[in-house]
C-alpha cells in the first residue's frame, strides 16, 4: 500500500483502487492523521516512509508519536519489524539526550515475547534496568512469556528472583506468568509451589497449571485439579476444558471424560472449534468411536484440523477403509491435505495393501513438496515394503538426504515381514547408528526364525554397545531362553527385570510364565503368575502350560479351576494345554471329562487339535481301538496329525498291525513328511521285522530326506553345549569318555542292563551296547557331572523323545552322584531325584 503523505490526510491511495477510507471520529484523525495512519499500517513497505514524514514534521519528539510508531512494529510480529522498534528508541533517546519510557519498553518486549525471543528479551531487559527506569508488573509478564516460548528455564528462574526481590510476586498476573513458565519448561513442580502460595487465583492460574500437567503426561493430576478448580467456584473456560478433554483422551478413560463433559453443559461453556477438536479426539481415543462420529457429523464447519483428528483416530484403530472415505469427503469440500493427512492416507494404504492409492498418495507428497518431512518419506517406504514393493521403498529411501534411524527400521521391519532376514541382517550391519527398536527387531526376528542362541548373542551385544534394554527386549530374551531351557539365563533375566524396576505387563509377565515352565521351574513360573498386576487368558493358559510340561494333570486342572472362579472365560487354546497335560499325567477319565466339558459347558466346538490331544491321550494310555474309533467319529475329515498320533502310540504299545494302518493313511495325506517314515521303521525295528525296516529306509533315502539326528544341550556357566549322538568333536570329549566308563562300571554293579530294544538297527549285541551308551543325552549328562560342583542340578534339552534306557540311565546317576537331573524331551520335562523320575515313568 502506498502512502500519500502530502494529500488529504484520511486518504489512503492505494495503486490498485481508489476506494477512501472515511474514519468513524473524522474530527479526532484530522487532528491527529500520522496517528491513525500509524494504526492502520500494516506493512514495512509504509512504516519507513510514514516515519520519515513524521521526522521531517518534527512529530518523533512527542513519545505519543513513537509509541504508536512502536505499538505499529510490535504488532506485525516480524524479527525485521522488532528491530525496526529498538531502533526507533534509540534514536529517541539520542534525540532526546534521555530515556524512552518504560512504555516503549514494555511494548517491544510484548513484541519479543509473542515471537519468543528470549535473549533479545533479557537484553533489553538489561538495558531498562541501566537506564534508571524501573520495570513494573507489566515487564515481568513479557519477560518471563518470551522465557517459557524459548524453554529458558534457566534464565526464567533468575527473573523470578527478581521479582521477589522488587515485591511483585503477589501480583496476579505475574505469579500466572511464572506458573506458565515453569509448566511450559516441564518444571511442573515448581509450578505447582507458585500455585499453592497464591492467595488469589484466577481461570488463567488453574488453566495453565492444569495445561502444564496434561502436557507432561500427569494427565490424572491435570482432570484432578480440574475437580479441585470447580469444586473452588472458578468458572473454566474454552481452553481449560480443551486442556481437561486431552487429559482424558490420554488416559482413555470414558468415563471420566463424560464427566467433564457433563461440566460442559452444566456451566455453558461453548462450544469451539478447539474444544470440539479435543472431544472427537477424546471419544475416539477411548473407543467411543460412534460418538466421535456424531460429533464430527454435525459439525457445520469442519476444518483440516478436525478432519486429521478424526483420520489419525480411524488409523489408531485400524479402520484404514474408513480413512480413505473421510479424506475423499475432505477434497470433495475443497479443503487442501497438509503432510498430517497424507501421512495418515499413506498409513492407510500400507495397512490396506493399496498400492494404487499409496501411489498416488507419494504422488501428491512429490507435486507438494513434502517428501522433505522424514515422517512421510518413511511412512511410503513402508507402505511399498508391505505391498510388496521392495524396489520402490529402496528407490525412496536411496535419495533421502536425513535417512534417519526410523527409515533405516523401516527397512528391517519390512524386510523381516517379507521372510528376508538375511537383508534385514545385512541393512541393521549398515545402521550408522542403531536405537532400541532396531535392536529389539532383530532379536524378535531371530527368536521367530528360531534362532535362539543368535538372539541371546545380540543380546550381550546390544548390552556391551550401552543400549539399555527395555520391556520388548526382555520379552525377546525370555522367549530365547525358554525353548533353549537355558535355566540360569531365565534367573538372570528375571533378576535383571525387577533390579531396573521394568514394568511386568501381560506380555512380558507372560512371557516369563512361559520361560520359567519351559525350564522346567513350575514354582518359579506360578510365582511370576500370581505377582502380575492382571492376568488374561493367555497368561492363565501360560501357568496351567507350566503345569502340564512336568506332567502335572491335577496341577493343570486346579490352576484352570480357578481361572474360571476368577471369572476368566476359557478359550480353544486353555483345552489344548489341559487335554495335554492330561496326556502327559495318563488321567484319561479327567482327560474324557474336559473334552465333554468343552461344548457342553464352555459352548466350545472342539477343533481338530482338540481330537489330535484326545487320540493322543487314549493312545499313550494304551486305548488303541477306542482312539480309532474317535478319529472315524470325528465331524471333520482327520489329517495327517492326528493318524501321527495313532501311529506315535502304535510304537509305544508296539502294534504294528494298526502302525501300517495309520503310516498308509498319512502317505495319502502327507506323502513328503519324512517323520512318520521314520516312526514306522522304529516301529519295525521294535518287532525285528529287519526287512520292512530296510525298505522305509529305502523309501527315506529314495526321496533324499535325512533322519532327524538326536541332539541335546547342556547350559553350564552361562553358555550352551550341544551333543549329537556318538559326538566326537567336542573339546571336552577324552574327559567325557572317561567319564562315561565310570557311570558305566557304578551302573553295572548297581545291576543296570542296557535296554537294546532302543537301538532301532540290525546289528550285533555290542554294538547295540555301543551306539546307546553314546546317546546325546547321556554325552551331556556326563559333561554336567565334570563341568559342575556336586550338588548342582543337571538341566538338559533334548530334541526328541528320551528313550526308556536314557530314562534308567538318568534315574540311577540321579541316585548315584546324588544330583538333581532334568531332561526336556519333546513332549515334556522328567526330573530325576534319588532314582526317581517325576513322570513316574510314563511318557
């Protein structure tokens, strides 16, 4: 806007139209024209040319002139303008061979605060003080608001120093100043000191202390001071409810933010865009998704805010349809996406797999120039990664100047989901540098590719490289270390969570369950059980599990009574872990009781998994023909699992006849499945029938499918040492073989015989002898005997199922050398003490 000085003086020219702008007081701005123009200008373009005019007319010496003129800078807000302002004073004060007025001084430091430029704020604070002038209880206002906008912390403390020493800290409004300061810069504390001293206090007071909780994440204290404030006859306004609303949303409590709301209609607070925001939100957030809806819909004036409020909740809450709906809404109303919306839209279509849309989305980021945001540039990596697109999220993230550790995650993340571990190894070695989600990723991906011993390595690595780790890591390790049975890292690992205080959720209290019963500690894993804050389904499946690995039935059955006293409604899975607890403890009349049970009392279907335990169940207790006629009753065709477990209790109770039955069944069905060829060659071997065995093997080696080697471990000081049968290549092996001789010469007079029926080949008797004493399990035993001081239990794991002379191998060293042995096979846990097995040697 250009300005005619010389003309008419309430006429403004303007170069694109003529239009004059007639004031409301004609008289008092013809008096006073340079006033009315300071007031009405709007731009640096005009201010240096109405200055000069009012130079040239001697006006600048008058402060009414230059406080307008400053008021005038202060208010367009720009560092430019602000500037323009101090300088005006020092020439003033140059003019004038004085001071400006404490006016000026106090509207340019308004001007720093709203702009939060706090040094510039102190130095002319600095500057008032040397000038003889002393501040009042505006200055301190201003002062502290450009403290809190810059986090100043420091230097706001000292000013609230000085205003104790000049005696304004009664002031209202300064004390509302130092509680905004403090609660912007996370001082909350401090805060709430100025609160509670106050004598007098106002909407503003209460509001900016409840605003200083909800965003320090005390939302409970922020809604409970809310109570205290109008429980005190403070009337809240718009922005105290907003803050109370959010506090709400945070915590997810529905109820209490229909309280609030209530507080809402019954003091007439209204409703503004603000506060409508905050209730959308709120509902949402705390799964009152239809309420939120109904607010939203009868908004008359929606904005872009409130549509991302709305499109980031649907996201939340994997309502990915939903969003692509609200945002063809949105354009259809003109309103313009912002990188919010594209980053949710994006999101939207990872989840979906739409890669059309997700094109599209990237499309428009790139139009827009908004692949600058790193939020978003990984958010289109991550949507190609999940639609199958691992080109295009490489191309994208290749030219990303800021490849952050996020993006780098991404990367992993989906390379993980795409079965790649290899790739996401190769991308977490190139991490320039590494947080603890990309930590905890690769130890998750390495415990669900079964590479336990791998993830416990990371582990000690991301230990020695400072990363602390936190819940998620502890839940990887603990899942290690239970299929590992690697007992002493089990105590290690609960011992470490509870000295750092790591919170014990349903997840890792769980998880913890499930370490402890796979180590064969029952005690131990009830224990972590009955500590936890809540327990679900899954972690009462978890503790009745502990019990069944050990074989306990009426354990298992105690601990799933009271899950239903505890009003905890049973799922398919709680009956597969009970009917296999009652397998494993041979209580088939409990075991019939809880398959009846299912339907007739939970209103549960049994699966074929559920017909899979029963068949196992009756097998191992010898119920061969009543086991077939379960499968043949069964409503669902039976697979190849369930004539597995016919032809697995056809060994035990050595029925060839039925085994041939079943393993004709199975080719039918599995033809590829290399175990039951050899389950039907032992079975074979068991009745000599040496011929039939051949021809199996024959088939095996035909088809180039190797047999499953035995394999046992053994943790001693923290490391884990593996056996295959006849092991020639451990380092301890002449100790081990010494050892051996010795078992076997107590054993002997003891009147231990070999049970050469487990050696499954047609060979001579000393050979037979031969082979079995150099079983994987015996090789680890014999380590643990030489490796550990007398009276430490022995704890192995065993890939396969133990057979019955390792069984009377390991109950007579248990009585022998007096130890504690526990054996993990595949079906369960058999703890040997003074000769005894806890299985009561049926397995």
């Amino acid at each position: 806007m250009a300005v005619t000085l010389h003309a008419s003086p309430m006429v403004l020219a303007c170069p694109t139209s003529a239009t004059t702008i007639i004031p409301k007081d004609f008289k008092a701005v013809a008096k006073n024209p340079h006033i009315f123009l300071l007031e009405n200008c709007k731009t640096m373009k005009e201010l240096p040319q109405l200055h000069c005019d009012m130079m040239k007319r001697g006006l600048c010496r008058k402060s009414s002139y230059i406080n307008k003129l400053i008021s005038a800078c202060v208010e367009m807000g720009t560092y430019e303008s602000l500037s323009y302002a101090r300088r005006a004073i020092e020439l003033f004060n140059e003019d004038e061979g004085t001071s400006g007025s404490l006016f000026m001084y106090n509207c340019l430091l308004r001007g720093y605060a709203f702009i939060g430029f706090c040094d510039e704020a102190i130095l002319l604070y600095n500057e008032i003080v040397l000038s003889d002038i002393d501040p009042d209880k505006y200055t301190f206002p201003f002062l502290l608001s450009a403290c809190s906008k810059a986090m100043a912390i420091y230097e706001g403390i000292q000013v609230h120093g000085v205003v104790i020493k000049m005696g304004l800290e009664k002031d209202l409004f300064v004390r509302n100043s130092l509680i905004h300061l403090y609660s912007e810069c996370g001082e909350i504390g401090l805060g709430r000191k100025v609160f509670d001293k106050m004598t007098e206090r106002n909407v503003v007071s209460w509001t900016s202390l409840i605003n200083g909780y909800a965003r320090r994440g005390l939302a409970k204290e922020a809604v409970s001071l809310f109570f205290e404030m109008v429980e005190a006859g403070v009337e809240p306004n718009s922005v105290t409810m907003a803050c109370v609303i959010s506090a709400c949303a945070k915590l997810k409590d529905l109820g209490l933010g229909k309280r609030v709301c209530a507080y809402i209609d019954e003091l007439g607070v209204k409703l503004n865009t603000h506060m409508l925001n905050a209730l959308v939100d709120m509902y949402m957030k705390c799964g009152d998704i239809d309420a939120g809806e109904k607010l939203f819909d009868q908004c008359a004036n929606k904005n872009l805010v409130l549509y991302n409020t709305v499109i980031s909740n649907y996201i939340h809450h994997g309502m990915a349809r939903e969003v692509q709906v609200v945002i063809h809404d949105m354009l259809r109303l003109g309103l313009r996406p912002d990188r919010v919306t594209l980053l949710s839209a994006i999101v939207a279509c990872a989840q979906l797999g739409d890669l059309s849309a997700g094109k599209s989305s990237h499309a428009y980021v790139l139009r827009n120039g908004l692949e600058g945001w790193d939020s978003i540039s990984n958010a289109i990596i991550d949507m190609y990664m999940k639609c199958g697109k691992r080109e295009a999220a490489y191309k994208v993230f290749g030219p990303m100047p800021n490849k952050t550790v996020v993006s780098w995650n991404t990367l992993i993340a989906g390379s993980i989901r795409d079965g790649d571990l290899g790739l996401a190894w190769r991308t977490f070695d190139e991490m320039p540098v590494r947080d603890l989600v990309s930590w905890n990723t690769m130890i998750g991906a390495l415990v669900q590719e079964g590479m336990f011993e791998e993830a416990i390595e990371l582990f000690w690595e991301m230990q020695n490289n400072g990363m602390t780790p936190d819940r998620v890591s502890m839940v990887g390790i603990a899942s290690a270390c239970g299929y590992l049975g690697a007992f002493d890292l089990a105590k290690w690992v609960y011992a470490y969570i509870e000295k750092n205080s790591i919170h014990i959720d349903l997840q890792l209290g769980t998880a913890l369950v499930d370490m402890f019963s796979r180590c064969g500690d029952s005690k131990s894993a009830l224990h972590v059980f009955s500590k936890m804050d809540k327990q679900d389904v899954s972690s009462w499946t978890a503790a009745i599990g502990a019990m069944a690995m050990e074989g306990n039935a009426e354990g298992a059955i105690d601990v799933f009574n009271e899950m239903l006293e505890h009003g905890v409604k049973p799922d398919e899975v709680v009956f597969v872990v009970l009917l296999t607890a009652c397998s494993h403890g041979g209580s088939v009349l409990k075991g019939r009781q809880i398959f009846k049970s299912m339907k007739e009392t939970h209103g549960i279907c049994p699966q074929i998994v559920h017909y899979g335990c029963m068949v196992d169940l009756l097998g191992r207790a010898g119920f061969l023909k009543e086991a077939l006629d379960l499968i043949q009753g069964m409503p669902m065709e039976p697979n190849d699992v369930i004539w597995g477990s016919l032809l697995a209790a056809c060994r035990i109770h050595k029925n060839v006849e039925l085994a041939q039955y079943a393993a004709d069944k199975i080719t039918e069905l599995a033809p590829e499945k290399p175990g039951i060829h050899v389950l039907l060659s032992n079975i074979y071997a068991f009745a000599g029938k040496w011929d039939d065995v051949a021809k199996v093997r024959l088939q095996l080696k035909e088809k180039g499918v190797p047999k499953v080697p035995g394999l046992s471990s053994i943790e001693v000081n923290g490391m884990i040492h593996e056996f295959i049968s006849d092991d020639q290549s451990h380092p301890e092996k002449l100790n081990i073989d010494l050892m051996l001789k010795e078992i076997s010469c107590k054993l002997g007079e003891a009147g231990y015989v070999p049970d050469i029926t487990n050696v499954l080949l047609d060979v001579d008797l000393r050979e037979k002898e031969q082979l079995l004493s150099r079983h994987s399990e015996k090789l680890a035993m014999a380590f643990g005997l030489i490796t550990t001081r007398q009276g430490i239990p022995i704890r192995v794991v065993k890939n396969l199922r133990i057979c019955s002379d390792c069984h009377l191998f390991a109950k007579l060293v248990s009585k022998l050398y007096k130890r504690e042995i526990t054996v993990r096979d595949k079906n369960r846990y058999h703890i040997f003490k003074h000769g005894f097995c806890s299985c009561g040697d049926y397995w």
